[in-house]
C-alpha cells in the first residue's frame, strides 16, 4: 500500500515540476530569439549609417538595412534615416543618423500573452566622410 501512495505522489511532482520546467525552456527561447532580433536591429541601424557616410543615398541606405533584416518580418520594420537626402545638413563633415524599429513578437502564444510584443530599436550615428551626390553635382 505505502508502494502505491509513493508513486502517487511521485506522478503528482511531475505534473507540477514539468510545465515549469518546460515553461523556463521556453522562456529561455524566446529570451534567445528577442536577443539575437535586437542584434540584428543594432547591426541594420549601423550598416545604413555607414553606408550614409560614405555619402550613398537614402535608397541604397535602405537596401542595406533590409539587407541585414532579411531573417526578420519586413512588414514589421521600419526605419528614419537624418538628415533626409534633399537636406542642406547631408554634406561631408555633418552627421547621418539611421534609427531602426522592429515589433517583434515571440512565437510561443503563451509567452505573447505574458509578455506583451516588443518594440526592438537600434540608432546609428556616423560623419559623413564622402561627398554626396548633392554635394558632387549628382542625383
């Protein structure tokens, strides 16, 4: 009888420690996931800006964002690149600033419900080193 009651309880310990085991794996996850998003934000955000100092325009600025991106959902990025290319502040010796947003959303739906989507932001900002077209008579 005692044999019995002691499996009992040993299945009643497993029913409780392996969705908090399995919920803590998760978590981990999704920890990994968000992490490696807000990587990747930080890296598109500097790889536009270097292309904007070496005086590119907007539209290859772009391209090189969605160039380090192309793992994550296009739809939900987007991005402001400062000053725009028809500014006077675009010049050789002024600063480019390239900002990046990701809303990233986890792909376990519990943890979605726990922890609301997340809004992934990284900044940039470098010397424009090159001349732009604007400043070269191109464009």
């Amino acid at each position: 009888m005692r044999q019995g009651r002691n499996r009992g309880q040993a299945v009643v310990e497993l029913a409780i420690v392996v969705p908090l085991i399995l919920l803590l794996l998760l978590g981990i996850v999704a920890f990994g996931r968000v992490l490696s998003h807000s990587i990747l934000v930080t890296n598109a955000a500097r790889e536009g800006a270097r292309h904007g100092a070496l005086g590119q325009p907007d539209e290859q600025i772009v391209e090189a964002i969605k160039r380090e991106t192309t793992s994550l959902d296009q739809s939900q990025l987007w991005w402001k690149i400062t000053p725009p290319d028809d500014h006077p502040d675009r010049v050789q010796g002024q600063k480019i600033k390239v900002e990046v947003w990701y809303n990233d959303r986890l792909p376990v739906p519990l943890l979605n419900i726990l922890l609301s989507p997340r809004t992934l932001y990284g900044r940039a900002i470098m010397v424009i080193q090159k001349p732009t077209e604007q400043e070269t008579g191109g464009g």
